[in-house]
C-alpha cells in the first residue's frame, strides 16, 4: 500500500459476516499493535506481548457479539489486505442505550500514519446515528501516547479523566482519558 492508496471500509453487524481468513487477520492486526505498544490491550489479554493464544479467543467473542441493533464492526482494508478495523457498541441499559462506546482502534503497525485510523472514526458517527439509532459516542483512551489530540482534531470533546488509572508497567500509571462525541 503507498500513502495515495484508498481504503476500503466495510460494515460487518453479524457473525456470519466475518470469513474465517478475516478473523485470522484481525487476530493478526490486534497482536502487531499489543506488541508495538498500542493501547488496545483487552481485559482477557495478559500485559505484553501478547500471543494469537491470548488474542483469537478475544476476537472471537467480539466476532459473535456482532448484531446490528449492539454491535458491529467496522474494518478498513487497503490494497485487498486487512488494514485497521474497530467495535462500535451500543449501551444495554435502558437509561444509556442512547449512546454507545468505541472500542478496539486500531491500524496495522506498518501502515501507520496513512489516514487509515482517521477513515475508521470518521465512518463510526454516521453508522452509530444512521443505522444505530445512537445519540452520543464515548471512548476511553490511554494517556501518556498523544491519543487524545488525534480525536480532540475529529470532534471529538474530554469530559473526564481518571488519574494514574492504568498501569502500563511498574511505575508507569497513565491516566484514562474520557472522550465524547454528539452525533
């Protein structure tokens, strides 16, 4: 892929919509980014690295959640191959099921800084209030890597922070930053 390639993004809002080569790949992807020091690392995952033992389980729950009233994916492919992908999820509760929460971000390590990421989260608003029904969207992000400033430049708006919250490594806490964004 070179900088100028487009991507191609697809919706993915059923289980039977994801081809067991495509779970590969995102197992693949979820692994590369753990192990470059990507903030995507899941509560079932150990700190890394990360195996495809600790990370194929994780993606396969995430790949049966997938309805499209709950849960869907959205996954950018460049040059026919798996580039970045994400989860957008709705709210359970009924006093917060106007809103939803994105999680998983995440861009194939080599083929950062290629607009990828930005192509995934300018998608995610309009599939959370056309086709969700989805009123606001949340994001928790590690602090410490710049996150923040890459999704304060698409709209999206602080509203909390949890101080020394994460613990990367012994001595190394990070605050988790709270993001919103109205759809």
């Amino acid at each position: 892929m070179n900088a100028y390639e487009p991507v191609e993004l697809r919706q993915l809002t059923r289980p039977e919509d994801v081809r067991p080569g495509l779970r590969e790949e995102l197992a693949d992807c979820w692994e590369a980014v753990v192990n470059s020091g990507g903030a995507v690392i899941a509560a079932e995952f150990p700190l890394p690295p990360v195996s495809r033992s600790h990370v194929a389980p994780v993606v396969d729950g995430l790949v049966r959640a997938l309805d499209p009233a709950l849960a869907r994916m959205v996954v950018a492919f460049a040059g026919g191959a798996l580039a970045g992908w994400l989860v957008v999820r709705r709210e359970r509760h009924p006093l917060v099921a106007h809103r939803g929460t994105v999680n998983h971000v995440q861009t194939l390590p080599r083929l950062r800084g290629r607009g990828i990421a930005t192509a995934l989260m300018n998608r995610v608003p309009q599939i959370a209030r056309d086709e969700m029904g989805l009123e606001r969207l949340g994001i928790a992000v590690r602090g410490g890597l710049g996150l923040e400033g890459f999704y304060r430049g698409l709209g999206w708006t602080e509203v909390g922070r949890w101080p020394g919250a994460l613990r990367v490594a012994p001595g190394d806490d990070r605050d988790e930053i709270l993001m919103s964004i109205v759809l």
